[in-house]
C-alpha cells in the first residue's frame, strides 16, 4: 500500500467500486479501503439478492443491458415498460413524498445509463425470473417494476466489480479501518486509517466515503431508531457502524435525511446476529402478500396486501419489531404454496406444517392458539371469494369488515398441508446520512462544499424517509457512486 493517492475510496461495496471505476477513467490513482478481511468483503452489497430498479422503455432497452437475452426469452415474457415517470411516483409514493426531488431525478434520470457504463466496465445482468415474474397462460410476466438483477446476485456483483477494479488498477487493502478524515482549511487531504495493529496516514487529493449506514452499531441504532432497535438482526455487514458518517460529521459535515428510518424486513426468527454469507439474503421472507402475518396473540397487524411486496417489505420489518415478543408468524395453505419464494426452501428456516389449523396453532411457537384460529376463521369469512385472484396485479380481491382489512390477494386459508414461518425483524440499512451536491460533494452545515470529500451509497442521507421501493439501493450506490468518483477523479487530475 502506496502513502499517496489520487483518490481513496472508503468503503468495499457496490457504491464503493462504481466509485473507483469513475475515478479511475478519470485518470485518477485509487485505492479502496475495506475494513473487512478479504473473506467478508463487500459491504451490504455482497448480501443483496442483486436487484437493481432501472428505468426501461421496454425489451430492447433491456436487451442492451443484457444482450445475453435470447429470442425465445422474448417472445415468452412480457417485460412491460417502466418509465422515469413510473419511477419516480414510486420513489415518491412509498417515501410519502418527502424524497429529496433533485437526488429522486438524478436518480430515475441516470439509472438506464450507468447500468449501460456497468455493462461496459463487464459487469452482466439477467432478469429477475425467480422472484419477480410469474407464468401465466404460458408466458411470464413481469410486475412491480423490478426486472434487472446483477448477474449471481449480491455475491456476483461484488466479486465482478473486485475483478474489473484490479484489471483497471485500483489498488485495494483489507482488514483496513478508516480512522479520522486528514482535514485543514483547504479540505481533505487523505485518511488516517489502522490496519495491522499500525495507524498510518494515507495522502489524498479527494476522498469518496462509502461505508453504508450505521445498520451494524446497536448503540447508533438506539439512539437514532429508538427503544427495541438494540434488539434487531442486522441482514448483512458487520462492519457497517456508520465510521464513514462519523468521520464526516467531525469535520463540520451537515447531516441529512431520516435519521429515525431505515430499511427493514422480515427476517427468520432464528437467523444469526449478523448476515451469513453462506446463506446470503436467504433468511428474508418475503411472501406475505399471498398468506396472512400473525402476532404473539394470534392477531393480524399489517395489511399484507397494501402494495407489490417490492413497496411494503421494507417497511413491514418496523412493524414486526413492534409486535409482542419482536416476532411474528407467517401462515399459508395448499393454494399459495408453490408462489412462496425460493427463500422458503432453504434448509436453515423455521418451519412448521400440519393437516389442520387446530394442529398448526398448536404449533406456531409463543402464539396463542385460540387468538390464532380466532383470528383465522374470521378472516376467511372476510374474503372476497368472487373477485380473481392474480398474482401479478394489484387484483383487489380482498376483505371486507375486519380491524385490518387485506387489500389485494386475500385467499381463504383452507387448504391443507398449512405452513408457518417465524420471522422477526431484520435490518438492512439505515436512512439518515450526510447531504451532498450534484457532484457527490459532502456539505457543511454552512451550506457549502467540503473541498475535496465526496460520497455515495448507503451514507447519502435524504433519498429514502420511511421507506423504499425494492432494488433502489444498489441503483443509488451505483449512480451516485460513479457521480462522486468522477467528480473526486476530476478534482485530483485538475
């Protein structure tokens, strides 16, 4: 490891390579920092499933990104359109319009082509047949506006962007922990940084932090989540414990966005404390809309059918960690049985399965029974049984007459063999951060720019309040990524 960059780079994950790539083509010498060891690299990225949300104006825009498309994929899938428009209601509506409007349209705006730039870096992507399209009349179709993945998934992703970085020279140290910003009145000059028991100072003209959320911090989470977040399963990176938020905020950096929301699911019950990269992101469980969610007394508490679980997954988490006892349980029968995803079937999951509702209620752990069958037998007395039910629409088949009425998808559960799923609350990234310009330059709480540091991903504060719509995390950190590294690649040339 050299004592003197262009740039230095922060960070190991989506936002942080998209970063070094930018800042690279701009002629810049980069280093990414990961305070992970090489086994763990990758941030929050590496744990994703890989969905990216990108703004398409149909199958041939998709081709380009993914030019590994065959005819015969064409010709059995409709892959619709989702336009910038679309897009940006989403964004708006699931935030409930607080995003911020110039980071909501540098977003939506440039989605398309920094997914083009990736495909040109060699990063490969596919459509997302197993989660987001269903075969109906023998052709798929897709639905909630999420059709791209990268190519493996999370893990894919990130060990791509570390292929294409080393080929293109971005040096890389691990098990390398950013210390403090080196910082005068002229700006940013470089990280002190402590790796092997050693703290040195690495020079720099302009530094890029992406180092995610402070997901990974319990004492952050408490202070800034509030009461019960201490308790709650981190989905992904250990080393997520908002050092790059820190580290700017010391130097005079203004913060932003909803420091009191984050993004969280529903998570297995007995997953571990933090993510488990042999089993990834599949702990999520996120099948509900097709079932019912029940609580400690046997109650219904959400409504499971608001929304494409794309728009309520990663809201509903909140929802269980306010239940009794922090957990929850996710019931279905025979007829919806083959829509649970693949996350389901993964061999470490707790499951339960019975003949009879008297039999699951017995075995749905910490519930109680009579609530539950209570509860149970009034929702199916609720069901709309002469609307369609269609899993690919929003199709209004709901109930009628409940405290919490199911909106879309509302089947009877009748049907023998049922299955339960214990879920908890499992958090993936938080929403409050640091606020930067159209260039990735972090601000101070003067208004101004802090000459040479810059940032992307998880850290961008005021893009996401409340909640988000799926796959819109890994298309920030790409877009905003290669923004901030451009700028920092400029600003180190100049």
């Amino acid at each position: 490891m050299n004592s003197a960059y262009d740039v230095i780079v922060v960070g190991g994950g989506n936002a942080a390579f998209c970063a070094a790539l930018a800042a690279r083509e701009a002629g810049a010498s980069v280093i990414a920092i990961e305070c992970a060891p090489e086994t763990e690299r990758g941030g929050n990225s590496r744990f994703t499933a890989g969905a990216m949300r990108v703004a398409y104006n149909g199958v041939d825009d998709l081709a380009r990104l993914m030019p590994d498309l065959t005819a015969e994929e064409k010709a059995n899938t409709d892959f619709g359109v989702y336009s910038e428009d679309q897009f940006y209601d989403d964004l708006c509506r699931v935030t409930q319009y607080r995003t911020d409007p110039r980071l909501a349209e540098t977003l939506v705006g440039r989605s398309f082509e920094t997914m083009l730039w990736m495909r040109s870096k060699g990063v490969r992507f596919a459509p997302i047949y197993g989660r987001q399209a269903f075969k109906i009349e023998g052709k798929f179709k897709f639905w909630g506006g999420l059709t791209v993945e990268a190519w493996g998934g999370g893990p894919g992703l990130i060990d791509s962007l570390y292929t294409i970085a080393a080929r293109h020279g971005v040096d890389i140290a691990y098990s390398t922990r950013a210390l403090r910003l080196v910082h005068d009145d002229g700006g940013v000059h470089g990280v002190a940084v402590r790796r092997n028991g050693r703290t040195e100072t690495i020079a720099a003209k302009a530094v890029v932090l992406a180092t995610g959320g402070f997901e990974a911090n319990a004492e952050w989470r408490t202070r800034y989540l509030g009461p019960g977040w201490d308790l709650v399963k981190v989905r992904g990176s250990r080393f997520n414990t908002g050092d790059g938020i820190r580290m700017a905020l010391e130097i005079g950096a203004m913060p932003r966005g909803n420091w009191s929301g984050c993004h969280a699911v529903g998570w297995d019950r007995n997953a571990p404390e933090f993510g488990d990269l042999s089993v990834g992101d599949g702990f999520q469980k996120h099948s509900y809309p097709f079932g019912i969610m029940v609580n400690a007394r046997g109650r219904r508490f959400v409504d499971e059918g608001a929304d494409f679980r794309n728009y309520t997954y990663a809201k509903y988490g909140r929802a269980i960690l306010e239940q009794p006892g922090q957990f929850a349980w996710q019931v279905f029968d025979r007829k919806v049985a083959h829509l649970l995803r693949d996350e389901y079937r993964i061999k470490r999951v707790t499951k339960v399965s019975a003949q009879t509702l008297e039999e699951l209620a017995g075995k749905l752990e910490d519930v109680d029974l009579a609530g539950f069958l209570d509860e149970v037998r009034g929702y199916n007395a609720a069901v709309r049984t002469d609307v369609p039910f269609n899993p690919n629409i929003k199709d209004g088949r709901r109930t009628e007459g409940l405290a919490i009425d199911k909106s879309n998808w509302a089947n009877t559960i009748d049907a023998p063999p049922f299955e339960g799923y214990a879920v908890t609350c499992g958090i993936t990234f938080t929403f409050g951060g640091l606020s930067i310009d159209d260039s990735g330059s972090v601000i101070d709480t003067d208004g101004e720019p802090i000459r040479g540091l810059y940032a992307a991903g998880e850290l961008v504060g005021g893009l996401f309040y409340f909640n988000y719509p799926g796959g819109t995390g890994l298309m920030s950190g790409s877009v905003f990524g290669k923004i901030a590294g451009a700028a920092a690649g400029r600003r180190a040339r100049a």
